[in-house]
C-alpha cells in the first residue's frame, strides 16, 4: 500500500473506540513516520495537552493500518518541522550515520 508515507497526517482509532469517531478520549492525531509493513506502520502522536508537541519523543508506535484513517489536523509545515527534528536529534545520538 503506498497510500502513506513519511509526513502523512493520521488519526488513529484505538480497538475500543468506534472507527471514526473522531471526539472520543482515546482517539490519535499524528503522521506516518518510520518504517511501513502490510499490516502495521510506525507514526508518532500529538500531544492532547500541548497539541502542536508530540506526545511520542524517543520513538514512533507501531499502529495497525487498519485502525487508521488518512486527515490532516495539523498544520503540514509542523509535521516537517518535526520530522526534521526527529532526524536531527537521531544523527546527533548517532554521529556515524550517512544521510
């Protein structure tokens, strides 16, 4: 499936909420980031108290595809603006690696 990609904006629905159901407690807001299976995809979420932070830090959440449904929520230029980031702080724990 290449329908996501790095910097595509998701909103993930755990198993207990209903698929789309966009005003429940437990439902993600973030983007695709990461490595991409058949089934399942890396992506980082949002924080709820600090929406234009990112609640996942150190790693991205490997996130059934099927639970998840393609929308931005955020402005697309904070979504580069934090994979930049994110690639920035990975080269600088990790000095030997090529771009």
């Amino acid at each position: 499936m290449s329908d996501m990609e790095p910097g595509t904006q998701i909103i993930y629905f755990p198993p207990h909420v209903t698929f789309g159901d966009e005003s429940h407690r437990d439902t993600e807001f973030g983007f695709v980031y990461g490595s991409m299976y058949s089934d399942a995809i890396f992506c980082r979420y949002w924080s709820r108290s600090f929406p234009t932070e990112l609640r996942t830090k150190s790693c991205g959440e490997l996130t059934p595809r099927h639970r998840l449904l393609i929308k931005d929520t955020r402005d697309q230029e904070l979504v580069w603006k934090e994979i930049r980031n994110i690639v920035r702080e990975y080269k600088l724990r990790n000095p030997k690696c090529k771009d």
